[in-house]
C-alpha cells in the first residue's frame, strides 16, 4: 500500500502555477499556427495587463466581478453543492441593486449600502431557490441551478425591456442616481471601491467556513453528508444556508456591475461572469485566497487581450484558447501531479 | 523550473519594451466596432471595408477592435482617447451612451458615430436614410411576390430598425397594394439560429420574399431562403453572393463610405462635428447590382425601382421616416 502524504502548501500552489505555464507553452503552438511570435504576443499581453499602474487596474476592475462569482462557486463547493447558477444569481441581484439605486434618492452613506445588500438578499433568495429544492426534493443543484439561470436571464430582460425600460434605443434602465454608485479610484480606468467590498467578502468567506461552528457543519456537509447527518449536523439546514451565502456572493458580482461598470442594467451584460467563476474557483482551489489570485490573472488575461485587440493584429480568441487551455490543465490535476511525482491528496 | 520561470519573465519583458512602436507622423484612426463584430458580412464588414480604403488611399495608420460585448464600449473608447488618436470612429447606436460620457470626457479628441446623435461639438454623427433605401427594396419584393405575402425579419426592436421596416412595408404597397408584409423580431443582432426560425415560420404563413435587417442573425434568413422555396433580400453590405440566386437584392447602406469620408476630412484637418446624413440621392443607401438575380426579374420591376428612386429624390415621394 502506497503512503498517502498530504501535499504541502506550496505544492498546492504549484499546481496552478503548472497549469498555467503547460496553458501557455500549448497556446504559443496555436499562435505560431496563425503566424504570429509567441513571445512577442505574450509580452504584450502582459505589459497591457500588469506593465503599468493604469493596465493593473484595468486588470483588478476585470478581476473584480470575477472575484465575487469565483468566491461563491468555491463556497458552495465546500460544501459539497456546484452552484452553476451564480450567472442567475448575478443577474437577480443586479436588477435588485438596480431598482434600489433608482428609486431612491438617498444619502450615500446609505443609498450605496442599502444597493449592495439589495443585491446580496436577491442573489441569496434566488440561490435559496435551488438549495430548497435540492434540500427538500433532491433535485440535484446542478440541474436546477442551470434552470435557474435562465428564468433569471428571461425575467430580467423581461422587466428591463418591458416596465423598467429607460426609453433609449438600448434595452437597458435609466442611469442609477449617483448616490447609490462605488466611487472610481484610479480614473481613467473604471477601477472602483467594490475591489475592496471583494477583499472584505474574500475574508468573511474565510472566517465562516474556518473560524465559526456553521463553517465547520458546512464543510462536514461536503465532506460527507451522511456522516455529517451522524454526527447531528442537520444536513438539508445547511444546504439551504450553503447556497444562500453562495447566491449573495454571487449577487455582489451583480452589485459591482451596475454600482461601479454600468450605473444601469442593460440586457444581458454579464459576459458569462457567473460561469467564469466556475473556472475561477477551481484553480484558486477552492480557498478565498486561491480564488482572489485566479480572478486576478483571468482579469489579466482578459485585460491583456482586449488592449492586444485595440493594438495589434493578433486575435482576441487565441487568450480564450488559453483561458480554456488553463481550466482543461487544471482540471487535469491529475496529469500533472504524475508529471511531478506528488502524492495523490487525500 | 524557477529558473526557467524567471528566465521566461524577462524574456516577455524585454521582448515587450522592443515591441512598443516609435511614434508615427502619419494620422492616426481608431475604429470600435458594434457587438457581432467583424465577419457579420453586413454592418461591421461593411465599415471595416471604408477603413481598409481610407488606410490604402490616405496613408493612415489603422487600430481597430471588436468588443466582445456592451460592457467594453467605454473601455475601448477611452483607451483609444488616451492614444491621443486623430479620430475615433465607433459603429453602431450600441456605443452611443457611452460616448456621450466619454467624449465630453475628452473635448480635444475626435469622435465619429454611425447610426446615431450625440450632440457634443467634438463628434460627428454619421446617419442614413435606410427608410428609402428600404423602400426600393420594397418595391421589388411588392412586384416579384406571387402569394402576396412578404416577410421582415428585423434584429433588435429599436427605432432604428423600425425606420429599415417602415419603408420597406410602404415601398411593399406602393408597388402592390394588396401585398401583405408579416413583421418579426429576432431580439438580438447576432442570433442567426432565431433568424433562421423566424423566417421560415414566416415562409409557412406564406411569405415568399423575407427582408431582413438583422445583422449577423440576417445570415440565418439568408441561409433559410437557399433551402427552401423563398427568396431573402439582404441588408447593410451587398449580401447577393451569400446565396446566389435566392437573394433578390440587398437594401446597400454605404457604411464604408461614411466611414471614408469622415477619415478624410479628419486627414484634411476639415472635420467640424455635427450631422451628416446620407440618402438615396448621393448612393448613401440603395439597392445592390442584381448581379445573381438579373435574369429572373423582370425588366419592369427594374423601371419601377428607377421610377421610385427619382420620385424620391425629387421629394414627390415622401417615405415616412419614424424618427421624425
């Protein structure tokens, strides 16, 4: 029988790392095939991301969304729930912290507060949803979440082309009143105060899951949730709470969207946000630090390769290549952890 | 490993510090294209073709980037202001709310937008009579159709789109009154898969002409007509070739030589902002050459057309123009 050694810290951040590095070294083959320098494109992609204080911050204001999606995909993970709904989640908090930013005329020590909570209590009640549904009538979370997300796409379309329409030619709200937005910190770029609301949320998800009983109930569920049923852990409770918390996470997504980028819904603004968090979540490995470092470099990427797009000639879909190149190696964790002679975690 | 890693890392920052370009003389012209981007064979293609003529003809240098969605119009248009480029052209109404921020953000930088008015004395706003031009077309599906019936397929329920199917539904009863012309809305500009649907439930309730103004979901319009017993009349660019034969005509908006001429008076230092409107009479909109379809319609419907485009030209036709 083979000894089963705990890796180390540091080897768990070397997987990423791996992973990054094989997602690189792969898509430079896909760029010398349509022509173009590998180094050179790679370069670019990263002084246009991290090569100024101006692209750092285009990259954090990319990170930041993903973030908040990344933190509540790794929450339910842990325990044991795969919220593929953080999308829907997004969606439905966003239009809360849309209508509580333009019906109210509020100060903003408590328009702003009060939008962002919006957002949270949406995405929670909707994520809540699913989590009943998985808790009381075993519909698997993963099925229900999906269908989730697309009666929240339908639903707020439905309301933001139909009562709640700002009447220009775009499918979007009117302008949310100032008082209710996160502040710009790094102008020109759209770099807001919710990178911060993100920091705070990355460390509360810390402190539930590691420091508090509910924490340690929660991931007894998702460890094992016939031994947590056992011990006297009420398993169906927390997988109502699991995904509640999941979904408000996820509504701070919708939050830092329409408070800091937009200051209005339109239609179907969140570029797969919410799945991206999927990704997000599984190379931070499912730990709120990992996660804020894996948003940080899908930010980078994603901003890298927007500012190569306004520059050069080389395709924007070569960085989706590597994005997809990134998850595929990771989720091949396996592959590498042979490549490296670790022993398999436990 | 580490080794290599760093060894790497200084290998992309040394290569990134040779790739920064030295400073040009030549004017320098930005381009934002609207969500579907390029290869839509329609709207984009079509402003992406004026650029390339402008960069052949007037010595420029050309950036250019396809959004890939909403949320970067105003990242992208302030990244190009910052470049300090002699004109930023950004396509489509899409772009037009953050424009009005951006370029008030950024009086000395000039602006150009088509499809659409934003009322700062730095930006030029490009627009099209697409009424007419969609009334010529009209014309000819009200005279080529047998069941009477004709269908329009249109992208987003927008005004603007709105202006493609007004004209086209009174260019249909001016040449036939008794035709009958079905409407439908695809909701989005790059949906071909919903375009197709919707025109072949139009073509079961009897439409055998389908006009679309649907960007990239047009293609699906276009791709139904070539399997089925209807014809399509194609939109923005001249879309005749994508099924040749089976596309009667396509409704031309000239965006190409919008996008031309506001980079050459911005290269001959003559760009003063405002409105600049393009129509039937200077070829701004119009129908495409026949090139496919020439033997299959007749030559009466061709005199109709021409009868048509005159009568609007001298102002006793008047095509009603929604936006107004």
């Amino acid at each position: 029988m083979r000894d089963k050694v705990k890796a180390l810290p540091w080897q768990e951040l070397l997987l990423p790392l791996v992973a990054v590095v094989l997602a690189l070294l792969v898509g430079s083959v896909f760029i010398l095939y349509v022509g173009e320098n590998p180094l050179k494109a790679y370069g670019i992609l990263f002084t246009e991301s991290l090569g100024s204080m101006r692209n750092i911050a285009t990259t954090l204001q990319r990170a930041t969304p993903l973030m908040f999606t990344g933190l509540a995909v790794a929450f339910a993970f842990r325990a044991g729930l795969f919220n593929i709904g953080a999308e829907g989640q997004l969606y439905i908090g966003a239009f809360c912290a849309v209508w509580v930013g333009i019906s109210f005329n509020l100060p903003r020590i408590i328009h702003l507060p009060l939008a962002i909570f919006a957002a949270m209590v949406g995405g929670a009640l909707w994520a809540s949803i699913a989590g009943y549904l998985k808790a009381k009538l075993g519909v698997h979370e993963v099925i229900n979440t999906i269908m989730l997300n697309f009666i929240a796409l339908f639903l707020t379309d439905w309301l933001v082309t139909g009562p709640f329409h700002g009447g220009s030619w775009v499918p979007e709200t009117v302008r949310i009143s100032s008082s209710a937005a996160f502040t710009r910190i790094y102008l020109p770029t759209r770099l807001t105060t919710a990178v911060y609301v993100a920091g705070i949320a990355a460390a509360a998800v810390y402190i539930i899951l590691w420091k508090t009983k509910r924490g340690y109930e929660l991931r007894a569920v998702g460890l094992n949730p016939d031994a947590a049923e056992y011990g006297g852990i009420n398993v169906a409770r927390n997988t109502v709470i699991a995904m509640a918390i999941s979904g408000a996470l996820a509504g701070l997504a919708g939050a830092e969207q329409i408070l800091g980028l937009h200051n209005r819904f339109i239609v179907r603004f969140s570029s797969d946000l919410g799945f991206m968090g999927i990704a997000v979540a599984l190379l931070g490995k499912n730990h709120p630090v990992g996660v804020l470092l894996a948003a940080v470099l899908f930010g980078a990427l994603q901003a890298g390769s927007a500012a190569m797009d306004r520059s050069t000639a080389v395709p924007r879909e070569l960085i989706t290549i590597i994005q997809a190149l990134i998850i595929f190696f990771v989720a091949a964790e396996f592959l590498i952890r042979r490549m490296l002679r670790l022993k398999e975690d436990a | 490993m580490r080794n290599k890693l760093s060894l790497l890392v200084v290998v992309v920052l040394l290569v990134g510090l040779i790739a920064v370009p030295a400073a040009a003389q030549k004017a320098r012209i930005g381009l934002i294209f609207a969500e579907g981007g390029l290869g839509d064979q329609s709207f984009n293609d079509a402003a992406y073709r004026g650029l390339m003529q402008a960069k052949e003809e007037l010595d420029i240098e050309v950036y250019y980037v396809e959004p890939a969605d909403i949320a970067e119009m105003e990242e992208h248009q302030r990244a190009y202001a910052d470049m300090g480029l002699d004109l930023v052209i950004v396509i489509g109404f899409i772009h037009q709310s953050a424009l009005t921020e951006v370029s008030a953000d950024y009086p000395n930088i000039k602006f150009a937008i088509v499809d659409d008015v934003v009322d700062n004395p730095n930006v030029t706003s490009l627009l099209f009579e697409e009424h007419e031009g969609s009334f010529l077309v009209g014309v000819v599906a009200g005279m080529m159709t047998k069941s009477n019936v004709v269908g329009f397929v249109g992208g987003m329920e927008v005004p603007l789109i709105r202006k493609f199917q007004v004209g086209f539904e009174e260019g249909v009863k001016w040449a036939n009154p008794n035709a009958q012309v079905l409407v439908n809305y695809a909701g989005a500009f790059d949906d071909p898969g919903r375009g197709r649907e919707l025109a072949i439930s139009q073509y079961e309730r009897g439409a055998d002409i389908i006009y679309h103004a649907a960007g990239g979901t047009g293609s699906g319009v276009i791709d139904a007509a070539a399997s089925n017993d209807f014809y399509a009349i194609g939109v923005d660019s001249d879309q005749d070739y994508m099924a040749p034969g089976k596309v009667l005509t396509s409704m031309i908006k000239r965006v190409d030589m919008a996008v031309y001429e506001v980079i050459k008076a911005a290269v001959e230092g003559t760009l003063e902002g405002g409105t600049w409107t393009f129509g039937v009479a200077d070829g701004g909109v119009g129908t495409s050459e026949f090139k496919y379809t020439k033997d299959i319609i007749p030559q009466e419907v061709f005199d109709r057309v021409e009868e048509a485009k005159q009568k609007i030209i001298s102002g006793e036709i008047v095509v009603t123009n929604p936006l107004q």
